[in-house]
C-alpha cells in the first residue's frame, strides 16, 4: 500500500492519541483545521487491547483515510513485564557468567524480614555459555566460538524459545564477538527477535545492560504482535497515515522501533500523561509543575521545573526487573482510592499498601469488598456523587455500605464516629500523598511555592486542596479533561532518540575526534529515523552529555556539553570545553572542585528530538456558558467537623472567566473536582479550572 | 504530657519518618565515597534528650545502625553532663566503637536539637569514612590485636560551638586518614545532613508546636512498645536455646561459640547470651553496644513491621555475659564485627525457629567476605580491589532462599563486574550461583555464588580474606538442612590451595596468569527436606542448581519419578 506523504493536505487531517489504561481506554482526537477535539472513553478489552483501540477512535472517527497520525501510549510492555507474561526466550552468553541475570546486582526485596526468592524471566536451562571474552580494554582475549553459538541457538530453538539475547562480558568495549555472534544466530534464527546486549545498551554495567537486553527479548514478540495487530487493523479501515508509539522518556517513535526496541515503551503511558500536563501548564501559564495521577492503587507523582521533565536513567519494574534507558521520572506511592485504611495493633491508622484496586474496588461499589477505601471515605463525606458513579457498570453507590464498613474498621477501633473517621482516612491518605509531593520537590532543592499541583486521572482533583495546604502548593491546575491526559500528550509529544556509549577514559590524552565519531554517528541514526518519519517537525535538536566523575568515585554526574551541529555535522568538543563543562557542573552538584582531580569521562548519552508542532490549547476552550446554566444544584458535603450546604456544578458547561466560590463541586465524566471552602476556582481562557486560596 | 489524637499523630509519625530519611539522602547523593554514597553504610535519626532514646530513624541506611544509634548519643550526652557547657549549635564527633558500637570506620556525628532555648532531642549522623588510620589502609586489619592497630581512634569532642566549626578538630581528623579529601567530603555531608535536620525539625515544631510533636513522639514510643508486646504475647511461653560457632579469630585456630537462650514469658523476652567465648586476641570481638543493637536487627528481621523506635526494645532484656567477646572492653580489637553479630542473629534465628518456626527464616550465608586483591602496576602505581561478596539467604515458610543476596546487617549492593574489571588488572573467570551449595529443606536455602579472579598484571597481586563460615555452615530451621560450607582457593602455578586458617588469610602472592575461587555458602533449609514437593527438587536438578547425586542424598530419589 502507497502512502501519502507529509506534504499532501497535511491540514485537512486530524491526529489521534489513544491511551490504553488498565480500565479505560482513552481516546482524543484533535482536528486542527477544524480547531475542534474530542474525547473518547471505553472499557480497554483483554488479554487483547486492539479492540478496545479500535472502538475507541470509533466512537469519534468514521474514515480512518482522514487521520493523520495515530499516536498511542500503552502498558503492553508494562503489564507483560509485570504479570510474567512475555515469551519463552533463551540467553547465549560468555563462559562463566550464565548466572548475571539471576545473581542481580546481589541485593533483596526488601530490607527487613529476608523472605521472598526471584526468578528472572529466562530460567538458567536456557541460559546457555559459549567460549568467548572480552577484556575492559576491548582486547579480545577468547574469539567467540561460532560452531557453538550456532549450537547453542539450535538447542534454543529446538527447546521452543521465540527470542534470544546474546549477553557478552564487556561488549560495550569492543562488540566485535557479539556482533560475530548475532550475524551466526540470525542465519538460523526463525524470526528477527534476535537482541545483542551492544545493540540495546552499550553501556558498561553487565547487570543492567543484560538486563536490560534480556527484557527487550522477553517481550519483542509480544510487543510487536500486538502492535503489528493494531497497525494492520488500522490499515485494514483505511488509516494511511503514520502509527507511533510513545517510550518512557516521553517522545515517539515509530512502530517499527518500537517492534525493536519495546523496552523502551515500559512507562510509555505514564509519560505522556507528564508531557501533556507540561504543556497545559506551560501554555496556562505555570512552567513548574508538579503533577498527581490518582489511580485505584497507586499514586503517581512527577515534578516539572520550568517546562522539563525530569529523566531518570534507569528504574526497577519489579524486583530484579531493571531497565536501564532514559525515562520520566515518575515517583509511586501506594495510596490510590482503591486503598485500604486500617487500624494496626498499636493503634496507628494505615493508608495501604493493600488495595482494592478498581476489582472489587471500593466497598461503595457493592463488588465484594468490606474494608473501607479512600474512595469510601469521600463517598461517605458526600465529595463522590452517588447517583453518577464514574466508571459506568454501577447505578448507585452503596453509601450505607460504606460508612458500615468505616465505623468497624477505624471508627470502632480510634473511638471516631463515622464522619470523624471518614475525615481521618482522607487526612492520613492526604499527609502520604503529600510526603510524595515532598520527596520530589523540597527533597531535591525545589521550593514547592513556586509549583502548581495538577492532578489528573479519575481522582486526584478531589485532594487537590490538602495537597495545597500541607506541602505548601501556590496553586492547583486541573487541566479540562484530567482523565484523559496521557491520550492527549501522545499528540503533543516529540520523536526523540536516545543513545548511549561507554568511553571509559581519562580527560587527559582523551581522543576527542573518536568521541566525535560515536556523537556523528548517534546523530545520523537519529536523523535517519526523523527523515523516514512522515510527521512534519518544527524543528530537529540534538543533546549531549557526558557521565563524568573523578577517578576513584563511583557516582557520576551528567555533564552537558554545547555541541555545535551544523546540517547534522557534529563539531567535537574539545578537552579544554568539556573539562569546563564538567568543572561547572561538578562545582555545582558539589559546591567545590577535588584540587589535583583525574576527570574521567565514563558514558557518552546523545539524545536526538523532532519537535511535533503543539496544537492550540484553547481549541479545547468552552464556548458560552453561563454559571448559572451550570449550576446543578447542591449537595450536603462534609468538611473538617460540620456538612455544608454545596453547589454542585457542571464542570464542562463553565464558561472561561468563571469564578467559583468553596465549598463547590465540578462534575464532569470522569472526574469530581472539588473547592473546599477556604479555596475558589477560576476558569481560565484553555477551560483548566485554577483554583487557589480565598483573597484575604 | 499532653495527649494526641490518633490522626495527628499519624500524620506526624510519616512527618518524622520523613526527615530521617530526607537526612539520610542528602548525605548518599554528597558523600564522597563510596561506601556511604553506593553501600549506604550510614544513618540518621532523631534521639530522645535525656536518655538518648532512638525516636525516628531513617529507612534507607544500615540496619545494624538502628539500634546503636542511641548509644552514641548517650554516650555524647554523658560527656555533656561531665562537660556542663551544652549549647544550642553545638556538634559532637567520634568515632570510638567501645562507647557507640560497630567499628571504628563509623564516623558519628551528635547535634543538640534546642527548641526556644530548650534542649528538644537530638539529632545524630552516622558514616562509614574510607579511611581513618591505622596499620591497613581502609581498616579491616585481620591481624590487629588492639583498637591501636586498626584506626586513629577518637572520643567524642565538640567539632562546633555554638555554630562555629573548631578546625583544630578537623585539622586533626585529616591529618590521621590516607584520604583526606574523601574524610572532607563524608563530613561536609553529614554536616550537611544535620543541617537540613534542624530545619525540618524548625518547620515541624512551627507548624505543629513542640507540646504536640514531644507528644507524638512518646505516643509513637509507647505505641511501638504496645506493637512489641502484642507479638510477644502471640507466642508460646518457654525457652530455648541455639549455639554456634565462629572459625577463629584469626590469631588463632579455635572456633569460637556464640550461644543464646531465648525466653519468652507473657509479653517480655530475654536473649541471655550466657556460654558465648570470652574476649579473643584478634577483631572478631565487638563492644556491648553493638551487641545490643544486633539483637534489635534480629528482632526487626523477625517482626519486620515493628517501627525503627526504642520502644521495640523496652520489653526485651539482652543480656550479655561480661567479659565475652560480645561485650569486649577498650582497646579490644572490633575491626571484624560484622562477622559476629552476623553469628549472633544465626542464633536469635535459630532459638527463635524453637519457639515460632513459622515467623523466622532459615540462616543466611552469614559471612561478608571480604576480599582484597591489591599490587603495583608497570608503572609502579599501587592498586587495591576490596568487596565484599554475596550468598544464599534461607529458605522461609513460603519460598526458597534467595539466591545471592546481600547480609541481612546490610542493604549494600555489589559493585558490577565489568565495573571491577575496568578499574583494576583481574578478570573474572566465573561470576555464577554455586551449585549444590543449598541447605536442603522443604524451601531450600538460596544459592551461594562462586567467583573466580584471575590477575592480569605482569607484577603478579596479593591477596587478603577475612570471612566465616569455614568450618560451620549456615544452619536449616524447623528441621531444614545446612546450607554449604564457605571455601575459597587460591592457585600457585598449576595447582589451588586452602588457607589454614580455612576463612582468614593475608599475604598471598599471586603471579599473572594465577587467580584466587572464593564459594560461598547458601543459605539453610526451612522445613525437613524429605516433605520438599519432589517436582520442586526435579526442577532444581533439571536447571543445574542441584546434581542428580546430591539430590538423591539429600531428598531421596522420589524426584526422578516426576521426570518420567
């Protein structure tokens, strides 16, 4: 089939972000010539989600032939890793080190107790040993023995393993033995999903890298069948545009990389949910924000200072499960509405770990559940609207049930009745939300009175206020549509490439043309895939940095450097600018230089972005509206120790401009925002509703 | 004493929690080496006033540091009474483990915390510096036979008065450490660390009022007495006892017994210590602080809920026999503690398993291993590569042992491989799990590793060990088996030998070419290996952590039936 490229009618098309949650599938489809958007929520089906995909852009697309770009965040990757659900896959590494994968990095779950066991996602019978060695210097000192490689991949194939991970000592030094190896195994190998360690992350570090490789393995087939699935059904209807895939560092890459590299993809959704919420604050005014995504079991905290996020190199899926590839860096705790509060024997109320998750949920929702939740104690003080259950499986929340199931789990046991109790689960749910809120800004030097809070997901803007007041917030911005966030960053989102290599030497007599060379070639790779992209970019930026530390340290820091690259030809940085570059950085992590220090350059990281061209925010604006044809009515909610009277209104139905005085609830689908009494939303001119502390 | 409502002070137990950990990050993320900035071999906390009491304590550092805490910052408040002149922004520094625990590389850090001119707790930080003098550079001398030998050592003195740093002190404390820009740094961070303690603690006690936080604090103390004593009460009254042994002290080859009776009655426990060798001429003795927070870890690895407060502590009376070498008096060698309070949680594990076989796990590996390859290169450069290394972890009520962990005193991770071989002239021939190496049970111990390095230098290496476990394994619990025994080999021209001290050694010469194995233990059985499910142990022999041979020894041979 011919694609039509970038250039034909680009205008005349419309860019959908599809989200696939573990409950609901979003969906938002922009039409920019039209200036209009939409929204889409379904059940996401399983095991396969392309049906919940596809019925998704239905509801709000006809001609899949009129969509431009379908851009999609999924938790594919993530679930497959997290409930041991990827393939069959076997390991061929270097003598004497079949055990990496299984041995970690010798640390345990958790730190008191010493129970639990692991088991990493290749059993040791399928961890096969061929004759070869690398030394740190990349001096090859055993050549890899092919006849056993081809051997020992025969054995995989025959065992039924579907992908193979080729994991060398010190490959990142010198790839020759692997690459030697990979091209034997691919001769014989059945499919493509052959992954070498040097090919996925050749960085020094044996367990992460292994890791790391081995996971690509695990889930490539998966991974790619289910996005194979989707790209075929979205052709099958007409799509003729271009599929991308949202990676954990919260740029886009097309399918077919994402096939290679489905790694890449494990926090894909939570990342686009940080970068919309980014640009809506941004585009509202507030570069620093710190956004909540309340989820039925968890809490997921991410901080952006002045329009960036904040990247972290690698992160744990699981015990023993580590990635190491750049990412957002998104804090979890374990208090989502679906948590249990519970008294312990000394008599200290808990929020958590233990979770109801959204199955059986909250006691309110008559599933089975009997010990009360977050989300029962707002239902109990009256912030959850009974009658309109979000969700949709339910007609009415049990209230009743609910307040029962508080008065004999923490009531009885505190001496509180049902609304004092009510009010202590939020207050302690609250105060753990907050040391999260914590933990990413005043624990990193951030002072949180420059920050926004934005919740998003289902329930976060009910807590918004006790985020304000005990961190210490200036302010709350709920985006206009928080449920459907991560959908609406997959369209907003740039293509970006990330690159590592380990350079391993000293400043000193370092060949910086070697190191221009690696930084040319990260460059052409990643302007390759821009140019094969048929998304049109504002503009293409490429980054540098180097891990760079003392000799002797263990800990590095990351040192950007000013590259210089004209028509995608890189100048290198001297010695003489990079030991600057790191004398700056260093004395500005550390406060002072290390007199007679060696710099040592360890990693070089390129990073290559096509910036997506953002759309207009206020195509998402209300149009009219009065408040009076938005008010609702009112509802009896409780705060602190007395009900108050409250107005209830229709959230969407606000016009811009719109003030609205606490105590006051804004409803909408799938999110309850509420003003406590202290607090009054605005609306501003994009529908976010801003809401901060009464004047005076 | 004001009382507190229930919600208050769970809000403020997390508050509180919060700031020792917030301290404990500001000084990994600043530390300059890296055993504090990797190994977190450091801690912080807030400490009761009078009787130094430990009220709050950080998650993320060593768990030996939870329960000796408190010693050094009694022990920094007896020198105030001595002194009298207590003052608001006053620092006390030392290091000597007789009178704060551990050894003598732990730098600890004591501040007054005042409150509107009142003394309100204290804060203190604890870390591991690279180097403080002594015979061996980094401090683990195998052969020191007084505290003289092992470090620089130093009583607790004011480093500030009143706010004002005293640069005699740390003009002193540089001038006695191989690494001085490195000790720099490690105090620049725990000052660092104290620094944002006192300003947490400033914006808690403005937002709350100190009537209020003192009276969480005694709440939470008394709620984690309450918490202790209901666990107690849930198990059988009765005693029990477990012995064991250290290999030697590495002076000289005679094992050594740790013994313990265990003794729960009601809601209180005693852990006598009566029958454990009296104090031994080489590092392995520790001082009675120690001693005492080790039974803390023990227990917290029992009742991994409890709270990291002293009020855990308050129902349980460790007693510990003077003269032994659990309560070695100065200036007794302790540069080697680790190995013995890993023996002494052995033996609280194993009396334990006596009394309530189903709230503890088997012994773990119980040796840290530590290895040092060091020489000179061509260039005439000295290099030391010194780790230490992982084993096996029990077999519990639920699962089989982890493989390869890290020592249950400890959160450390290991250093990678390539990360080794980059920095220093070795190659890891092997870096596996040992096979065959599993207390047997109906949860098997966890794997123990093998590790074999050869030198790569011309100018050939020496190498030095200081290990347990040689000549007693880890032990099996509720009837499981003992893991394998510790056994490390080292090559001269083409054939391997074993120290003769089979777990200690120092000084061997190693050529190019030639390389040192170390095998170290699993971990112990839980359970009798004969109840184990025959298609567990058909799977273990089927992925190569078990031979066909010692799996028919130790479970008999209902496993081969499963394969058919």
């Amino acid at each position: 089939m011919s694609r039509k490229t970038h250039d034909t009618d680009q205008a005349a098309r419309r860019m959908v972000g599809v989200d696939v949650g573990g409950t609901f599938t979003d969906v938002f489809v922009l039409d920019e010539a039209a200036g209009k958007a939409s929204v889409a929520k379904v059940p996401t089906t399983r095991p396969d989600q392309s049906g919940g995909f596809l019925a998704g852009i239905g509801r709000e697309v006809d001609d899949k032939s009129t969509l431009s770009v379908v851009v999609h965040g999924t938790t594919a990757g993530t679930n497959a890793l997290l409930e041991r659900k990827g393939a069959k896959i076997g390991v061929i590494t270097t003598q004497g080190l079949r055990d990496v994968l299984e041995m970690r990095r010798r640390d345990r779950p958790r730190t008191w107790g010493l129970r639990g066991d692991f088991e990493p996602v290749v059993p040791r019978a399928l961890r096969l040993e061929v004759p070869e060695r690398t030394l740190a210097d990349g001096t090859i000192r055993t050549p890899v023995d092919l006849d056993a490689v081809r051997a020992a991949g025969q054995m995989l194939i025959d065992e039924g393993c579907l992908a193979v991970a080729v994991l060398f000592a010190n490959a990142y030094a010198n790839p020759e033995n692997e690459a030697r190896a990979v091209e034997a195994l691919r001769a014989l190998w059945p499919n493509a999903h052959v992954s070498a360690s040097s090919e996925i992350l050749p960085e020094i570090r044996e367990f992460e890298r292994f890791s790391t490789t081995a996971l690509n393995a695990y889930l490539q087939p998966e991974v790619s069948g289910y996005l194979t699935r989707l790209d075929d059904a979205l052709r099958d209807a007409g799509f003729a545009g271009e599929f991308m895939i949202v990676q954990s560092n919260g740029g886009v890459m097309p399918v077919a990389e994402a096939s290679r590299l489905p790694v890449r993809t494990a926090l894909s959704g939570p990342a686009a949910g940080v970068i919309a919420a980014a640009y809506i604050a941004e585009t509202a005014g507030f570069p620093d924000v710190i956004t909540g995504d309340m989820g039925g079991t968890s809490f997921d905290v991410s901080l952006v200072a002045e329009g960036q996020q904040m990247l972290s190199p690698q992160t744990s899926i699981d015990f023993g499960m580590v990635v190491r590839s750049p990412m957002i860096e998104i804090t979890t705790i374990g208090a989502g509405g679906g948590s249990i509060a519970w008294v312990d024997k000394g008599g200290l109320l808990n929020i958590g770990p233990e979770s109801a998750g959204s199955t059986p949920g909250p006691v309110a929702y008559g599933q089975g559940n009997t010990r009360p939740t977050v989300t029962d104690a707002n239902v109990v003080l009256g912030r959850i609207d009974p009658d309109n259950p979000i969700g949709g499986k339910l007609d009415r929340l049990d209230v009743d049930a609910a307040a029962r199931a508080i008065d004999t789990h923490v009531g009885a046991p505190l001496g509180l009745d049902t609304l004092q109790a009510a009010e202590a689960i939020l207050r302690v749910a609250n105060a753990r939300m907050a040391g999260a809120i914590r933990l990413v800004s005043i624990e990193r030097g951030f002072d949180p009175k420059r920050f926004a809070f934005m919740p998003f997901g289902g329930g976060g803007a009910l807590h918004s206020g006790a985020m304000m007041a005990d961190v210490g917030l200036s302010r709350t911005l709920v985006p206009r549509y928080p449920g459907v966030t991560s959908a609406l960053g997959c369209v907003i989102a740039d293509m970006r490439q990330d690159f590592v290599q380990t350079v391993n030497a000293m400043l000193d007599g370092m060949d910086t043309g070697a190191l221009g060379s690696v930084m040319q070639d990260h460059v052409d790779k990643g302007l390759a895939l821009l140019d094969a992209a048929e998304t049109r970019f504002e503009a293409r930026e490429t980054e540098f940095a180097l891990d760079m530390a003392y000799l002797g340290q263990t800990h590095t820091v990351s040192v950007p450097l000013a590259v210089t690259v004209t028509d995608g030809v890189v100048t290198p940085p001297t010695r003489e600018q990079i030991a600057d570059a790191f004398d700056a950085t260093y004395r500005e992590s550390y406060g002072r230089l290390l007199q007679n220090g060696v710099r040592r350059v360890m990693n070089l990281r390129s990073a290559v972005t096509g910036k997506r061209p953002k759309f207009d925010l206020t195509t998402l604006a209300p149009e009219g509206g009065s408040v009076e044809a938005a008010r609702k009515g009112t509802r009896r909610v409780h705060f602190g120790d007395a009900w108050h009277e409250t107005a209830i209104y229709d959230r969407l139905a606000l016009p811009i401009g719109a003030t609205i005085d606490g105590p006051a609830i804004l409803e909408q689908p799938d999110t309850t925002v509420l003003i406590e009494p202290e607090l009054h939303g605005t609306v501003d001119r994009f529908g976010n509703t801003i809401i901060t502390a009464k004047e005076g | 004493m004001s009382e507190i409502d229930p919600i208050t002070l769970a809000v403020l137990a997390g508050r509180m929690e919060q700031i020792a950990d917030e301290m404990d990050a500001t000084l990994f993320r600043s530390a300059f080496n890296p055993i504090i900035a990797e190994a977190h071999d450091a801690s912080h906390g807030l400490y009761h006033a009078t009787s130094g009491d430990t009220l709050v304590q950080g998650k993320s550092g060593l768990p030996i540091f939870v329960g000796v805490m408190s010693f050094a910052v009694k022990a920094v408040i007896d020198k105030a009474a001595v002194d009298g002149d207590l003052a608001d922004g006053d620092i006390y520094i030392f290091n000597d483990a007789h009178l704060g625990g551990t050894h003598l590389s732990d730098m600890r850090l004591v501040r007054p915390y005042f409150h509107e001119g009142q003394l309100f707790c204290y804060l203190a930080s604890v870390g591991h510096w690279h180097d403080v003098g002594g015979a061996v550079p980094g401090n683990y001398n195998p052969a020191a036979t007084d505290a003289f030998q092992e470090a620089f050592v130093l009583p607790p003195v004011k480093l500030a008065r009143k706010g004002a740093i005293n640069s005699d002190i740390v003009d002193i404390l540089m001038r006695n450490t191989r690494l001085p820009q490195s000790a720099q740094g490690d105090l620049n961070g725990q000052l660092g660390a104290l620094d944002l303690g006192v300003r947490r603690m400033d914006a808690l006690l403005a937002e709350y009022g100190a009537d209020t936080v003192r009276a969480a604090l005694d709440a939470l103390s008394n709620r984690a007495e309450a918490l202790m004593e209901a666990e107690l009460d849930g198990l059988p009254d009765g005693r029990w006892e477990a012995e064991d042994y250290l290999d030697n002290d590495g002076i000289e080859d005679v094992a050594l017994p740790i013994k313990v009776a265990l003794e729960i009655k009601g809601n209180r426990m005693v852990l006598d210590f009566d029958g454990t060798a009296p104090r031994c001429a080489g590092p392995v003795n520790i001082a009675l602080p120690t001693a005492v927070a080790t039974a803390y870890v023990a227990i917290k690895h029992v009742f991994p809920a409890l709270p990291a407060n002293a009020g855990v502590m308050r129902p349980i009376d460790v007693r510990i026999p003077e003269g032994s070498l659990l309560a070695a008096e100065f200036p007794a060698p302790v540069g080697g503690y680790t190995e013995t309070i890993m023996r002494m949680i052995d033996v609280i594990f194993s009396a334990m398993a006596k009394a309530a076989p189903d709230r503890v796990v088997a012994n773990a590996y119980g040796t840290i291993n530590a290895l040092s390859i060091a020489g000179k290169r061509a260039d005439g450069k000295p290099w030391v590569m010194f780790s230490f290394y992982g084993g096996g972890h029990g077999g519990s009520p639920e699962s089989d042992g982890l493989n390869h962990g890290n020592a249950p005193i400890s959160t450390a991770t290991i250093p990678p491989m390539e990360i080794l071989e980059a920095a220093y002239p070795v190659m890891f021939r092997e870096w596996a799990l040992r096979p065959d190496s599993a207390g047997a049970g109906i949860h098997r111990g966890g794997l123990g590793a093998r590790y074999e390095i050869e030198v790569l230098e011309e100018n050939g290496a020496e190498a030095f060990l200081f290990g347990e476990r040689g000549r007693f394994a880890p032990q099996g619990v509720a009837g499981g088996e003992p893991g394998a025994m510790n056994v490390f080999h080292f090559q001269q021209g083409d054939h391997w030998e074993t120290p003769p001290l089979a777990s200690k050694i120092r000084g061997i010469t190693l050529k190019q070419g030639e390389a040192v194995r170390l095998e170290t233990p699993g971990g112990g059985g839980y359970g009798p290996s004969a109840e184990r499910d025959p298609a567990a142990v058909a799977r273990d022999v089927a992925q190569g952590f078990l031979s066909a041979s010692e799996a028919d020894r130790l479970y008999g041979a209902a496993w081969q039936e499963t394969t058919r």
